[in-house]
C-alpha cells in the first residue's frame, strides 16, 4: 500500500478508551477489534490503575503511601517488566529517576486532589537529597514485592502509561495469533514470566500480521507495513509542528511540561511555573529543556516474513530485551530521562533515538532519530559521538 494513503483509510478501524489513565487512549487498527477483546482491554484497564494509580484511593500505590509503619506489598506478576525498567533508569539517571519521587509531586500541589497547592514545609523535605524515601532503599524490591518500612507515595508515570500502551500490543498480536498455545503475553494467564515474552512469526498468524497504532497522548506504539507520518508538536504553540517523524514499527513518546505545569506565588508581586517534570534527587521540576521526543524499534520478528523466530539471538542484555518487547515503556521512560540526564549517558544502557528543544528552542537529534526537524540546530549538541545536531530546513 502506498505509504502516502491517509491512516483513517489505512487503520479504518478506531476503538477509543477516553477515560484510560486520565488522559484517553485510541486505538487505530487494520481489522475491527470484537466486544471480547475490547471488554478484556477494559478489564486490563480496570486492573492497571487498580494496582498503580496514585490517583485513586483504592488503589495499591494508595495504601503504600498509607501504610504507618510500611510492610510487605505483593503486585502481580505482570509489574516485573515495569519495575526491571525502573531499576534500570534509576541506576542509568543515578537516581534522577525515581518512583518516590510521588512525595515530591504531593508537595509541589500534584497530588490526588489536583489541588496544585505547594506545602509550606516542600522546601524543607523536596528530593533524596533532603532525606525522601529513596527506589532501592527505603522502597526493597523482591521480584514483584515491594517491602517498606514507612508510608512511601510511589509515583509510576514516567514510565506507566508507555507500559500499559505496551500490554495492549501484546493483546492486539495476541488476538490475531492463530495458535494461542505458542503465544503467550503479560496479559495472558500463562504463568511465563512476562519479560519472556516471544512474539510469533509470520506463520502463526490465521492471515495477515496485524497493522496498528496505539495513541496515548504523547506516547505512540506503531506496527505498521508502511511508515506513517507523526507530527512533533510545538510545545510552544500546539497548532504548530517543529518536525515530522516517520515510523513504520516502534514506539515514538513525547515529553514536555507545557501540558501540565501551574504558577505558585512567592510574594503578591511575583510567581514563579513549575510542573511535573522533577528531577528525583533534589525534588525541583527539571530546567533547560523544553521538550524531548524518543523513538525505541519494537521487536519486529512478526511483521518479518523471512524471520525464523527459532533461530533469533537471545537479547545481549536485559534493557535490550526490555525494549523489544516494551518499546513503549521504554521510550516513555526515556523521555521523562532525558529532561535529567544526558543522552549520551542514558545510551551506556538503552539503544534508542532522540531528539530534545532546549530553552533557547534550538533542537539536538541523535543521527537515528526519524524524523524531519525544523528549527534551528542546538551550538551544543548532544556529547555521544553517534549524536550530531540537525540543521532546520
């Protein structure tokens, strides 16, 4: 199919979830998807925010943070990927990333409540550095327990909706898989662990692989025979784009505080903005970066038909096979990262593509990166010798 045809004729099929982690997902399929896969796609929904929404207080994240004297909290094995993830940023970010980093959020006025009211003591007890519970430490992690000895607020956002895009992918393969017995997925009930995910080759399909596009809010998971074109939206001016990127099969997450930010007032004469974006160690919203945009190829091994799954090298490290099987997660992570941490840095540990706007809206992309970019080049760009700047055009 010509790559030109629009998505809505290409993905005519849309399955929409508007309520699906506050802030809607969309799903854009090849094939309709059936009222059992949908309920189940709810149901998953349902469950996910049941166990990490620190928006609701029914949740288990909620009762962590409840908990007086702390103790031993089991999550389902479906969280492994997501906690190996969040082992992996922390230790990549020296823990500029970090889900404890839900009290800073509190303090600053983002709490449950949305009330955005900062609290007199936050000066006093903002980041790791002023004494908050530390991933790793204050927060011991045993596969999918969590054990902690105070109330601790666990904060999954920097990753969690990039995870949840993630489980259902594996749901719209799952469905189209012909063979149920040799596919097993995190939202499945096999008892595999679900970072032992395989994704079947062509030949298990019952007809073609399926084509589509997940669309989160700023967080894209795209399995598609022909590239499709995504816009990089202006954090300055969302009617406008700063480039166009081109995806045929990975995910492509944005991130940027201009959707979520809010003033507080230091005096009657002055107000100063901050927003969720914080920098784990001292608590304080991240500076310099206006934007960042992340691009992680999902494991492509079913869209492939000359592919011999049977034959495929095992991934030569854990995050590598954290990215093929949770690219979403992955680049959702990553974007939040790269507001804290250099690229080059980060890249010791991943293998992704990326572009960031600085203050001065001059933009830096890492020579993978697929997009076309239209502002001017960064003077600085990123130090990783496989980085270089792009000029606009």
């Amino acid at each position: 199919m010509d790559a030109s045809v629009s998505l809505a004729q290409r993905m005519p099929y849309t399955t929409a979830f508007p309520k699906a982690l506050g802030t809607g997902m969309v799903i854009s399929a090849d094939s309709p998807i059936d009222d059992e896969s949908r309920s189940a796609m709810e149901s998953l929904i349902e469950n996910y925010e049941h166990v990490l929404s620190r928006f609701r207080n029914d949740s288990l994240i909620a009762v962590i943070g409840e908990a007086e004297h702390g103790g031993s909290f089991d999550f389902p094995d479906w969280c492994a990927p997501l906690f190996d993830l969040y082992d992996a940023l922390f230790s990549a970010t020296s823990g500029a990333i970090d889900p404890c980093v839900g009290e800073d959020l509190i303090r600053l006025g983002y709490d449950a409540s949305m009330n955005f009211m900062v609290t007199q003591d936050a000066p006093k007890h903002l980041g790791a550095l002023r004494g908050r519970s530390v991933w790793g430490h204050d927060v011991e992690r045993h596969g999918t327990t969590l054990v902690t000895h105070d109330p601790v607020q666990l904060d999954f956002g920097a990753c969690g909706k990039g995870y949840l895009v993630d489980l259902l992918g594996h749901m719209l393969i799952q469905e189209k898989s012909a063979d149920w017995d040799d596919f097993s997925g995190p939202a499945s009930t096999s008892t595999q662990h679900p970072n032992q995910v395989s994704y079947p080759n062509q030949n298990h399909f019952s007809s073609q692989p399926p084509q589509f596009v997940i669309d989160a809010g700023g967080d894209l998971l795209v399995h598609a025979e022909q590239t499709i074109s995504v816009a990089l939206e202006d954090p300055e001016d969302q009617s406008r784009a700063i480039g166009v990127a081109h995806i045929a099969n990975g995910a492509l997450c944005a991130s940027a505080p201009s959707r979520r930010h809010w003033n507080i007032a230091i005096n009657e004469y002055t107000q100063i903005a901050i927003h969720h974006l914080l920098n784990a160690i001292d608590g304080l919203p991240a500076q310099q970066t206006e934007a960042s945009w992340t691009y992680v190829p999902s494991s492509s091994q079913y869209l492939n038909k000359s592919h011999d799954t049977a034959n495929a090298a095992e991934p030569a490290n854990a995050t590598l096979s954290l990215a093929q099987n949770y690219p979403t997660a992955v680049a959702d992570g990553l974007a939040t990262a790269l507001f804290v941490s250099d690229a080059a840095q980060l890249q010791s540990t991943f293998n992704f593509a990326c572009a960031t706007l600085n203050e001065s809206r001059q933009i830096a992309a890492s020579n993978d990166f697929p997009a076309e970019l239209f502002l001017q080049s960064a003077s600085r760009p990123h130090t990783s010798p496989n980085l270089k700047s792009k000029a606009a055009f």
